[in-house]
C-alpha cells in the first residue's frame, strides 16, 4: 500500500485478495489520516493512538511470520519470493511510522493555528468592544461639531 495524501493504493492485483498485511496497513492509513485531522477530545485521540497500535502489532506480527517464512522455505526460488514480500512488507512498514510521525506534526501543526485562530477572536473581541466606544465616541464629537458649527453659521447670521 502506498499513501499519497487521502489515497490509498495497493500493490495486490484486482485478480487476488488483499493479504492480512495489506489490510492492515491500508486500516493503519486510514487511522493516520484521522490522526493528522483530529482536534477534538483527548479522550479520542488516545483511542486513535491504541487503535494504530494495535494495528501495528498485527503488521509486526505478519512480518514475523514472513520471516519464518523465508527460514522454512524448501526451495531457493520460494525463498527468494518471501525475502523479496519481506522487503516490501518492510519498506511499506517504515513508510508508515514516517506517515505517523509526519500526521502528528501536521496535527500539532492544526492544532497550534486553531489555538491562535481562537486567541485572535476573543482578542479581537475585547477590541471590538473598545471600537464600538471609539465609534460612539467619534460620533459623538461629529454630532458636536456639527451643533458647533450651525451655532457658528446662525452668529454669523445673525451678525451680518
């Protein structure tokens, strides 16, 4: 399985059934993406993290069993195809936690932006509360000019 952002693609080909391993890893993708976008309770994102545990556990688990795999294989050619499965397996394993490490810092990352986002709002509220005032009072010294200068107008008036 390879992961390009939200797509998941296997290696299997349509004609055969996807191997535990595969599944595994392709359930293992789908818990990295929610990961990467999780922002809600803690509590949540603690069973996001057990859950790709466990689903690491069983991918480390398949691994093992190529690996015993290759030691009993009886032929050179039997061989060869488990050590060539186990490299992939592996290199699709690694590809994984690097997934992993990446959607916690992307998470962290949102998480970070949301925080500021709201400080922003509640600081942006008190000002505009304050801007309001400043407004009223602008306003106020408009509508005072404004009765200063007909009051001119009208002496001036009255004068010539």
């Amino acid at each position: 399985v390879f992961f390009s952002g939200r797509s998941y693609r296997t290696m299997a080909t349509p004609s055969t059934s996807p191997t535990p391993f595969t599944r595994a890893l392709e359930d293992a993708y789908r818990i990295v993406d929610a990961y990467r976008t999780h922002v809600g309770p803690v509590a949540e994102l603690t069973a996001l993290q057990r859950q790709f545990e466990r689903t690491c556990s069983l991918l480390r688990a398949s691994l093992r069993r190529t690996e015993v795999a290759v030691d009993e294989s009886e032929t050179e050619e039997e061989s060869q195809t488990h050590v060539t499965t186990l490299s992939q397996q592996r290199t699709q394993y690694e590809h994984l936690q690097q997934a992993y490490k990446a959607a916690a810092v992307s998470r962290k990352s949102l998480q970070k932006q949301l925080i500021e986002e709201a400080r922003k709002e509640l600081l942006d509220a008190g000002n505009t509360a304050e801007k309001r005032k400043q407004w009223r009072t602008e306003a106020d010294l408009m509508a005072a000019s404004k009765g200063v200068t007909e009051s001119l107008t009208r002496t001036k008036c009255m004068l010539a």
